[in-house]
C-alpha cells in the first residue's frame, strides 16, 4: 500500500502541475490490519518503520488526495505475484496477466 500511495503522490503532483484536477485516488487493500491502523482503528505497539509509512499514507488521505479501503483477496491482482496458487487459479489469471484474451 505504501509503495502504491507514494507512486500516486508522484502522479497526482505532475497531473496537477498539467492542471487537471484530481479526485480521490482509490487504494484497495486485502489487509484489515493495514488498513485499520491506516483509519486509525488499530493501535500499533511497536514498529516505528511501519509506524511513519502508515503515518504518510493517513495524511494523504485525510487531505483527501487518496481513498484507502478493503476488497477481497481474490480482487487483488498483487496476490497472483505473492501467493501460492493452485493450477485452476493460474489458468484463470493467465489472460489477465498476460494481457490478452483466451484462445477458444
């Protein structure tokens, strides 16, 4: 989520500089953890690293520049790269990732 808000603060700043003005750029996330200490629902005990990273992501929401909120795991296009998956499932994503339709 980090590395995705601080790409979007780039891209957000150089289309503003264009002028066109920007909504809310929407962040979806599988994590309820992150995103609850994101809403500063969950207190974080340690972890001062993780600690400023979600501290940049609150700000740039709460000045309204990014959306943060949860989906399902099966909508997340990062879990393909990050998860174990079976057989069907890589068969299912293979268009996707690839970018192209299914051969009939």
């Amino acid at each position: 989520m980090f590395e995705n808000v601080m790409m979007g603060i780039i891209i957000r700043g150089t289309l503003v500089d264009l002028g066109h003005k920007q909504p809310p750029t929407l962040v979806r996330t599988d994590s309820t953890t992150a995103l609850g200490i994101v809403l500063d629902n969950i207190k974080q005990v340690r972890s001062r690293t993780m600690d400023m990273r979600f501290h940049v992501i609150r700000d740039r929401m709460l000045q309204g520049q990014f959306h943060i909120y949860w989906d399902k795991g099966e909508n997340n296009l990062g879990d393909y790269y990050t998860k174990h998956h079976p057989p069907w499932h890589q068969f299912k994503m293979r268009p996707v990732v690839l970018n192209n339709t299914p051969q009939h």
